[in-house]
C-alpha cells in the first residue's frame, strides 16, 4: 500500500508549452525523450512530478519518463517558487517533432536551442531559435497584422469621437496591441 502512497502524492507542474506542438510523438505513440530540469542543479530534487501543457489539450502531459532502460510515472523536480523561473529541458526532439507539431493550437514554434558536444566532452550552444509571434502565426493563417492595427486605430477614433476613450486611453491601447503582436504566443513577463 505504501508503493502507491508517493505517485499520489505527486505534483503536476504546469509548462507554458504546448505538447502537442513541441512533442507530439510523447503524446502520439508515447515517445519517451529525455527530460529534466536545467534550473538549481546544486540542488537535490525532492518532489515527484509530471507535466501538463497551459493550453486547451486535457490530453497535453508528460507523464512517462526514462528510467536506466525502464519507463518510471514521475520525475524528480524541485519545489516550486511562486514568482521564479523553474526550466525543464526536453532533449533529442530534432526538426521532425517541430514538423509533426506544425502550428497545432496556433501556438507556433517556442524558443528552442540546438546543443552540441564538442570532442573534449563540453557543449556549445550552436543555434538558437526564437519563438513565433503573434504577427507571424496570424499571417500563417492569412491574416494581416498591419491592417488589423489600422481597423483598431480607426475604431479608437471613432470611441474617442463619441468620448467613449480618452486619447491617452486610445495611445496606451495602441501601444499595447503592438507590443503584444511582436511577442511570443506562450505567456511571457
């Protein structure tokens, strides 16, 4: 009875990514790839755990992981700290699981860096590549970033014609729908 006491007592930790489109064959045919956290490695692990994605997938978790040649339920995760960055890295996904995933959910590609050893056993960072925004996944799907800012900007008008907006208000929304069509689609600071 008490084998099965620690799996319940296990934590789900939250990704902001969706594994549909960075991992999909861990959800498909139930890949195992190797995964482990890449923050506070001075520090023992002490939580079991699994993923689930942030985006509308109830199926999107990683629950199943390598184990010396054996497949084990949880990882080995530190505790969470409200407010602070905790980075898992996923490795040995390549090209082929960011094609299979292509634009599932309209999330687009999440930042991603290509690793390489080098002969005397240490690594350099050899490529990296930067997350979709917003602009470009909705230009994926045929529509036009600049036009859409334009029927926004005439439309503030109009609301601060009929003093629904204040033009400080109009400016401040402006800027913010600018900013936030040159950021990544997964949530950010």
């Amino acid at each position: 009875d008490l084998k099965s006491l620690s799996s319940s007592l296990s934590e789900i930790y939250y990704a902001n990514f969706s594994i549909f489109r960075s991992v999909p064959d861990a959800w498909a045919i139930e890949q195992l790839f190797p995964i482990m956290p890449i923050h506070r490695l001075t520090e023992k692990p002490t939580l079991l755990g699994s993923f689930a994605d942030l985006t509308c997938d109830s199926d999107g978790k990683i629950n199943q992981f390598i184990n010396n040649g054996k497949i084990k339920k949880h990882l080995h995760l530190h505790y969470f700290h409200t407010n602070e960055e905790y980075r898992i890295g996923v490795f040995l996904i390549g090209a082929y699981q960011e094609v299979m995933g292509n634009l599932h959910n309209l999330f687009g590609s999440t930042n991603s860096i290509n690793i390489r050893m080098t002969k005397d056993g240490e690594y350099t960072l050899d490529h990296v590549i930067r997350a979709n925004t917003k602009s470009e996944v909705l230009k994926t799907m045929n529509h036009n970033s600049e036009q859409l800012l334009e029927r926004i900007r005439i439309m503030t008008e109009l609301a601060i014609q009929k003093e629904d907006l204040t033009i400080s208000e109009a400016q401040k929304l402006m800027e913010y729908i600018e900013n936030t069509l040159r950021k990544s689609t997964y949530l950010q600071e």
